[in-house]
C-alpha cells in the first residue's frame, strides 16, 4: 500500500514537533481578539446557525477551539501534530454545557476517519491561521459533508508582524521586523506561508474549483480584511488588537515561527549565539528604539497583524440541483427536515451586511 501523501503545501515543522516544542509553542500563542470571534459569531447566528457542535481544524494548542467552545454545547478541534494534540488536552477547555473539549490528531484531508464528526453533524467549522497548509480541494470535499445546511465555515489569518505606529522610531523598527521575514527567512518560506502573508488572496475557494463545487456558493460569500501591510484600518489600532510585549516575549515568540525553525535547523550552530536570526532582530530593534543598555525585559514594543476573515455557508445547492437518482441519501432527522426546509424557502438567499470604516466585504454572484 502506497504511503498517505501530505497536502502540497503541508508545513512537517508542526507535524514533527517535540513534546518541548509543542509545549513552548502553546505557551507563546496569544488567542485571537473578542471583536473577530464577534464578528464570526454574529454572522453566524444571523444566518441560521446554530449553535450544537464547533469543529476547529488545525486547531494547534486549542487557543481558538478553547475561546469558542463556550457558545456550543460540543466542541472539537484536529490537528496533524502529535504533541500538539497533547498540549491542548493538557490545556483543556469546557463547552457551553460543561463538557470537555474533545481533540483527535488528524489531517484536515482525513476529517471523514474521525468518528465524533458524522455526516451534517458540524455547525461553525473554523480554522485559524491553519487553512494554507490544508489540501483545498479535498477540505472543501469533505466539508461539504459534515457541515450541516446553513452551518458556517470561518477560516482566517493574521499576517506579518507589524509594529504600531506609536513606537519609537516606528518606519525603522518595521524595516528591521521586514528584514526579517522578507529577506533573512525567505528561503524558509514555502507556499502555504506564502499564502497567509498575502491574506488568503490567493487560497482556493469552492467556486474556484475544477469542477466548481455549489455546496458554498459564492454569493453567500462574505471577506473581511483590516491592517493590509500594517496600515491602520480605523486608524488608531490593529483589529486583533495590540500586544504590548516585552522585547524578551517577542524574542521567545519569535522563536516558534515556522521558519526561523527551519533557519535554526539549517544553521543549528547559531542558535542562541550572536548570529542566531531572532537574537540579531531583536537587537537591531533595541538600538533602533534607543533603548541600548537596558535589559530585554525593561524594552517594550506594541505590535499587531492585519487580519483576513472569509465567511462561507453550506447551502441546499447539491439538493436543488441533482437529480432524485443521483442525490446521497442521508438519514433525515427532524432537524436535518427543518435545517432542509429553511435553507429551501430562503433561496435565493439574502444576507448582506453593511461594510464598516476598515472592511472589505464581497459576495460574488453564482
């Protein structure tokens, strides 16, 4: 039997963790701001969702999975990586009803192997900062199978490392967070990191597929971006919000990126030393922000992300549009009947919201 083969842009560094690794990753990683979980959770509810199971796809530590989970009765989130399975069960979490946060190693392409996700079994499925590693085609496929109708998907990313316009010497200390990324750590890069540093531009969407799939029409397609290469949207803050980290925090945080994994990996005797990636920015920083002679931890700087949210929901397409002899039965519970109901008497459907000061909201026509 020939061996699974990893998605085309699968990154192996989260995969093939360490039980160290993991646990430094887990403890490094901030959750995500109240104003984007609000953002998802409005869109949600507004368009009939509901609110029974959550699925978190490449949910690393749970930070997501863990902030959502107490809106819905189950929760769940699935990632490849071993120990970073283990971290986020060490972690834990609790759902709206009590209960325990459930999480199971799989692969984004595998969910069908995962027991606890049935056929239209999942109301939000997200996947935060995770979906540039997946194999599209094949999520898309088996999402179109556990979502139920009217569910949603969420996925996002935060891209690049920005420093707020208020820090000392602001225009150099971003050339030297640029430096970093765009030049030191680009033969590090790979596609799926390609990806999220352009916001999703380029992320394949279900119409965009050969053949185009109808379960997640595009015109109930909603974008929305901020920050686009650290530029304000609102002017005063990132819309993830802004950390105001220690230079010692941003050192360690620093050190759990992917690609300076990889760079460490490739010069291993550099690591920690004069010359290690991380250790030369964070200093070049310090001298920027005159802040020589004090200690890393005395050093503050605020940064931020710019932030992509894509909202698509399941839609009765697949069952408006075969023929009886050619439609997947499915067992029809009261529920299915009613969600099947609902999504047929709102077709088309008519969910547009009012863009606000720093968004960019799309719906594409089918």
């Amino acid at each position: 039997m020939a061996e699974p083969q990893e998605p085309p842009n699968s990154d192996p560094t989260f995969r093939s963790y360490t039980s160290s690794q993991a646990a430094d990753y887990a403890n490094s990683r901030l959750s995500y701001s109240a104003a984007l979980y609000d953002t998802i959770l409005s869109y949600h509810s507004s368009t009939s969702g509901k609110f029974g199971t959550l699925l978190d796809v490449g949910c690393g530590p749970g930070n997501a999975t863990r902030d959502l989970a107490s809106s819905f009765y189950h929760a769940i989130g699935i990632d490849p990586g071993e120990e970073l399975m283990r971290a986020a069960r060490e972690k834990g979490g609790k759902t709206l009803n009590g209960g325990e946060i459930k999480f199971y190693v799989s692969g984004a392409e595998e969910l069908e192997k995962v027991e606890a996700l049935k056929e239209g079994s999942v109301d939000l499925l997200i996947s935060a900062m995770a979906a540039h590693w997946f194999d599209m085609a094949k999520f898309w496929t088996i999402a179109a199978k556990i979502v139920k109708l009217d569910g949603t998907v969420a996925i996002w990313t935060c891209s690049s490392f920005y420093c707020h316009p208020v820090t000392p010497n602001a225009a150099a200390v971003q050339a030297i967070l640029s430096n970093l990324e765009d030049n030191i750590l680009a033969p590090f890069s790979n596609p799926g990191i390609d990806l999220t540093r352009h916001m999703y531009d380029q992320l394949p969407l279900p119409w965009t597929l050969s053949p185009p799939m109808a379960s997640f029409p595009s015109s109930r397609y909603i974008r929305h971006e901020w920050d686009r290469n650290g530029h304000l949207s609102n002017g005063q803050d990132f819309f993830g919000g802004s950390d105001e980290s220690t230079l010692a925090e941003i050192k360690k945080g620093l050190g759990t990126a992917s690609m300076v994994t990889r760079w460490r990996e490739a010069y291993s005797e550099s690591v920690g030393m004069e010359k290690d990636c991380v250790k030369v920015t964070v200093e070049e920083i310090r001298r920027a922000m005159g802040m020589e002679g004090k200690l890393l931890e005395e050093c503050k700087l605020r940064t931020g992300s710019s932030t992509a949210l894509l909202l698509f929901k399941r839609h009765a397409h697949e069952f408006a549009m075969k023929p009886a002899s050619a439609r997947r039965p499915l067992p029809v519970t009261p529920e299915l009947a009613l969600d099947i109901q609902r999504a047929i008497a709102a077709f088309p459907p008519e969910h547009v919201q009012e863009p606000v000061e720093g968004e960019v909201i799309e719906g594409e026509g089918e």
